[in-house]
C-alpha cells in the first residue's frame, strides 16, 4: 500500500504565493478606487464646442426682429480655463444694469444720461485681439448711423488710462471710452469674456448680445432690433 506524506515547506510555499498574488490585486483595487475618488468631476456640457462668437438659442430673433423677453432667452457660451462653459443671457429683456465711470480724456459716462437714445456697448480690453479687430469696424457704424441717433461706447476693463489711450489712438475710435478702473461694470453686467456687445435700445432695454470677436453680420443683427426703421448694412 502507497502511502501518502505531508510536506509541510510546499504547502507553505504555494500558500505564500497565494497570498502574495492576492495581496496584489488588493494593492490595484485600492489604487483604481483612489484614483476614480480624487479625478475632477465632468461638467456634461465640457465636450460641447462653443463657436468662436455668439451662439444664439433656437427661436432667438433674426435680422431686423426684436428679442422678445417672454420667449426663450438669448445665450452664449464661453470656455473656462478648466474647459467647462460658462453661459450667459445678455440680460436680454431686462432693463440694461447701470455704467457710470470716468470718460477716457475727461469727463463722465452715464448711461442713464442717454435713455431715449439706442446705444451698442462694448465690452473690452487694449490687450484682446479681437477688440483690435473690432473698433474700425465700430468706428465706420457710429459715423454712417449718428444721424439716426446711435451712441456706441466702449467700456475698458481694468486698465490704466495711459494704456487706453495710446491704444485708442493707434485704432482710431470715434466714439467715447470709459474706464471701468475697478471691474464693477463688468461685475454687474455678467462679462464672462471679453469683448462682450450689448446692444440697448432707447428705452433702456438690452435687445441683443454677443461675445468674442464679432464681424460686421453679426453688428448688423444687434444694431436691427434697437434701430427700427432704419436699413442697417454691412
């Protein structure tokens, strides 16, 4: 008869390497579970990718229509640094929030003070590319439609005045700056980029805006629902 022998050293040896191999795996997990617990949530709308310009919500007015604040709301979209997006409803519908700030040269400007005038106000800073781009074209719409009572101005956020004006003069601008030295204006009118447009109309109401860079189509849309009556053109 065969007998059977008890070897103490290999089961010993099988069991440690059972161990070691489970001991391991137990590592893995607790490092996958660590790694999930501490990764930053995402945002739901992180992989939508906003236009570089103004995008505006379905059923938002076309040319030569007025926003109407019962129905839906005008928004744009703006990446944040971590990539997320960062909405806005222009305050379209809602009477325009205040500006009163120092005129670039001297003076004030209150936009209280030019209520039944239809005004483009622009958001901006000396060192946006953009706003470069943009203030020609300003310039050439303040001056072909003066006669039909628009005032633009342009809000500079953050800036020392001999930085704008050696700015204002390399652009050309016709029409007034104001310097929003302390941010406060663009606090209270929600810029969440810049430049932002807004467009109000001589009532006081904001009626359109738009943020980054806009071309002269989209400087038409907002400058038709405060100028009623009057063709605007590229």
């Amino acid at each position: 008869m065969r007998r059977s022998y008890w070897y103490p050293a290999a089961v010993g040896t099988r069991l440690s390497i059972v161990a070691g191999l489970l001991s391991g795996g137990l590592v893995a997990v607790l490092i996958l579970a660590g790694v999930l617990a501490f990764a930053p949530e995402r945002s739901p709308v992180a992989d939508a990718r906003p236009s570089p310009t103004a995008s505006l919500a379905p059923g938002s007015p076309g040319p030569g229509d007025s926003a109407d604040p019962a129905g839906s709301p005008l928004t744009s979209a703006s990446p944040a640094p971590d990539g997320t997006l960062i909405t806005t409803n222009f305050h379209v519908g809602e009477p325009a929030p205040p500006i009163s700030v120092p005129q670039l040269g001297g003076g004030h400007i209150d936009l209280e003070a030019l209520r039944g005038k239809p005004v483009w106000i622009n958001l901006m800073a000396t060192w946006c590319p953009s706003c470069r781009e943009e203030f020609p074209l300003m310039s050439g719409f303040a001056v072909r439609y003066a006669s039909s009572g628009l005032v633009i101005l342009a809000i500079d956020v953050r800036e020392d005045e001999g930085t704008v004006a050696s700015f204002v003069n390399e652009v050309g601008a016709t029409f007034p700056i104001g310097l929003d030295e302390d941010g406060a204006v663009a606090t209270a009118w929600d810029a969440i980029a810049l430049p932002m447009h807004f467009w109000v109309d001589a009532e006081g109401i904001v009626r359109y805006g738009a943020v980054g860079g806009i071309g002269p189509d989209e400087m038409v849309r907002g400058l038709r629902t405060i100028l009623p009556g009057v063709e605007v053109t590229p």
